[in-house]
C-alpha cells in the first residue's frame, strides 16, 4: 500500500475510534483486551500517538527513554477531556506524517522501505486494530475494514513483528499454519516450531489452515475474536489456534 493509503486509512480509524469512545461509558470494560476499560483503551492509543508523533517530527535516532515518555505524553487527561484529547493527538500525528519528507531519517523497529513508509503504516494499523478494541466495548461490529487494507495488516503483523526474535510464537515441536484470504490475494504459510516464526508469502499443505475474509482473519490473527473466528474457517489441528491465542502478543 502508498503512504497515502496508509495516511488515509490512520486519519479514518482514528475518527472511528474517537466516535466509539464519544457515544460509550469510558468505564465500559474492553472484551478484547480484559485488563482494560474503554478509559485505558482511548489513553493507551492517545500516549503511542504522541510517542510516535514526537519519533518522526524530531527524527529522533532511538526510542524514547522513560522521562521523555512522559514529557510526550503530557499529563493524565480527565475522563471529560479524554476524547478530545485524544482527538487531539490524532490529528498532530497526521498532520505530522503528512508534512513528512520522503526521506525521513529516524528510528524504526520493523524493517520497511523507509521510515516514513514503517510510521505511517505501523499508526495506521496501531489505531485500526484498537478501533476495534472501541468497537467492542461499545457493543457494535464498527465499519468493515477494507480487504488491502486487512491483508497488509496480517502482512505486517506476520512477516513483521512475529518473525523478529523477541516473537513468544514457539512450539516444541515444527508445525505449519496456512492463512489464505477469501477476497484477496493474501497467502501465507507459517512455520511454528523452536525458532522463530518462519513466514512464506505462499500457499500449501498445513497442519492448520485458515481461510476467510481479510478483515476477519485480520482481526483473528490479532486476538480481536475472543472465543471465536468469525466467518474463518479453521481446518485441521485446532491446538495450533490455541497457541496461537497464548503466545501470539504485542507489547
């Protein structure tokens, strides 16, 4: 996808996101992340925002340390702020990546084609996942989120942050997954075993095949379906969903 598409796809997720929170008790509890309340859902994505915005406007070589986390993040907002505080910061980070030249040089975590292309992607994503985390604790599905879209979304998750090192998805034993969407042309196949995870952009034989919608096998794959796939089919070794759910995190 162009960083346009990324810009674009960060400015509508962040808008739907902020809707959901406007219309919802902040205190409402978050059934895809149940640690949280809608509150600390709206202030976690409001805080990465910021982070982010003040990565790429002063092109900052490595990450923040702690004291300029919180000189970023600026005080803890009131409930009745909340929203608009985050509506905010949304805005600045857009507005931030748009002005952005194309030869940015800062920090980064996943390898990308360049460090713009990785901020806007990983923002655009970052708010769209967590919209539906909002969606969820409003109690509605939310807009559906366009096939490309998804499938670079499983993309970045995949070949990106579960192939680093750090990535807890292990298995004792060597295991393959195949993820295929059903309305693009997304496939990947998964290799689960004591390294780390191994991604092909390919299709073949698997001890666990996953075919569905994008957006749902997006959502999945993210542990946004608690107890459930959606319109996924899963055939084959059922286990490896399980893992899959225990280890497949982001933090």
């Amino acid at each position: 996808m162009e960083i346009t598409a990324h810009l674009d796809a960060l400015r509508r997720e962040g808008t739907l996101l902020a809707d959901a929170a406007d219309r919802t008790d902040l205190t409402a509890p978050v059934p895809t992340c149940p640690e949280w309340r809608l509150r600390d859902l709206v202030l976690h994505t409001g805080r990465v925002h910021r982070w982010a915005t003040a990565i790429v406007r002063d092109r900052l070589p490595a990450p923040l340390d702690a004291e300029r986390h919180q000189a970023v993040w600026g005080e803890q907002p009131d409930d009745a702020d909340l929203v608009a505080w985050f509506r905010a910061g949304h805005a600045t980070l857009v507005d931030t990546l748009a002005a952005a030249p194309a030869d940015l040089d800062c920090w980064t975590f996943i390898p990308a084609t360049s460090p713009l292309a990785f901020w806007t992607r990983r923002q655009a994503h970052e708010t769209a996942v967590h919209r539906a985390d909002a969606d969820a604790a409003a109690g509605v599905e939310g807009p559906h989120t366009d096939p490309e879209f998804a499938q670079d979304g499983l993309d970045e998750l995949l070949a990106g942050f579960l192939s680093l090192g750090r990535s807890r998805v292990r298995s004792e034993r060597t295991r393959t997954m195949q993820v295929s969407a059903s309305d693009g042309p997304g496939r990947w196949l998964l290799t689960i075993g004591p390294e780390p995870l191994a991604v092909e952009r390919a299709e073949g034989p698997a001890d666990l095949t996953l075919t569905g919608p994008a957006r749902d096998l997006y959502l999945l794959l993210w542990n946004r379906l608690p107890g459930g796939t959606g319109r996924v089919t899963a055939t084959g070794d059922a286990s490896l969903l399980d893992l899959w759910r225990e280890t497949a995190a982001i933090s």
